[in-house]
C-alpha cells in the first residue's frame, strides 16, 4: 500500500536514508512524504504499529524485483527421478539400474524406485521386498532411504535421497 492507501491511525516511519522518523499519524508522514517528494510505502504491515517507509515507489518495486530474481538464481530444484523394477528383474539388470540411480544421486535428485506387479506377479508381493532392500544396500555409501518401501495399488515404492 502507498500514499493516501495507508489508513492506519499511526505508523511507525522510516526515512529515506533509513533513519527512524518515529511514531506519527498517517497524516503527518504523508506531509513529510510530500515535501521530499517521494512517496510513503507500507512495508511491515502486520506490526504494531505498522511500518512504513519514504522512499520513491517505482525505485522500491525494481529493487524488490531484483532480491526476487537473485534468490530465485540461488535455489536449488530438487527433481525425483523415477526408476522402475519388476519382481523377476535379473542381477545384471538390477546392477545397471543401480548405476543410474547412482548418476541421479550424484547430481543431487531425488529417486523413486518403483516396484511394479503384474498378474500373478500380485500374489508374491511380500517375497519381492528384497529386491528394494537390495537396491538400498548396494547405494547405501551415497545414499539414505527417505521414505521406506510401502504398498500402493500395484507397485511398491521406495525414496532414496544423497547422504548429507
């Protein structure tokens, strides 16, 4: 909020250097706001009293702009890469799917090892649990299960994330 926006009784002011003005009516920092011809911007409105500061407004908007774009640069997107299993995969097949997941952890994703049962495949869930414990012990220098193997419809599920 700006300039005649503002309609909280009293506001804590801050000058345009940044120096603390005190606590005054809207009315009074609105007239020094004026005679240094910028304008008075809401920036703390939950306080109590709420702050508000002078400076020029267009000037305020592009620096925020740019704080924003600056700690978008610096945040990381952590992507979960998916990686599927079947309960009779082979142990050549198995270790090559390990060297992928090993890639994925190394650029810092997350994996999803997916364990899907088709058919018949549904009556042995329980005995296929070894090939996700299996999976988790062969990563298990570079990387901790996050969320342990668990049931859902079909497909038994697993998360595993970087060691920290």
């Amino acid at each position: 909020m700006i300039n005649e926006q503002i309609r909280d009784k009293e506001v804590r002011v801050i000058g345009e250097n940044g120096e603390q003005l005190g606590v005054m009516t809207s009315k009074d920092a609105m007239k020094l706001a004026e005679e240094a011809e910028l304008d008075l911007v809401k920036i703390a409105p939950t306080a109590k009293p709420p702050v508000c500061k002078i400076v020029d407004y267009g000037k305020f908007k592009y620096e925020q702009g740019r704080k924003e774009k600056e700690a978008k640069k610096k945040q990381k997107v952590i992507e979960i890469k998916e990686i599927r299993l079947s309960p009779n995969i082979d142990t050549n097949d198995l270790n090559t799917k390990v060297s992928a997941a090993k890639k994925f952890i190394a650029k810092g994703d997350k994996v999803k090892i997916t364990l899907r049962f088709r058919g018949r495949e549904m009556a042995h869930m329980g005995s296929s649990r070894h090939i996700l414990d299996d999976f988790a012990q062969a990563l298990s220098d570079i990387a901790t299960v996050e969320k342990a193997p668990k049931v859902e419809g079909r497909s038994m599920t697993m998360f595993l994330t970087e060691k920290r």
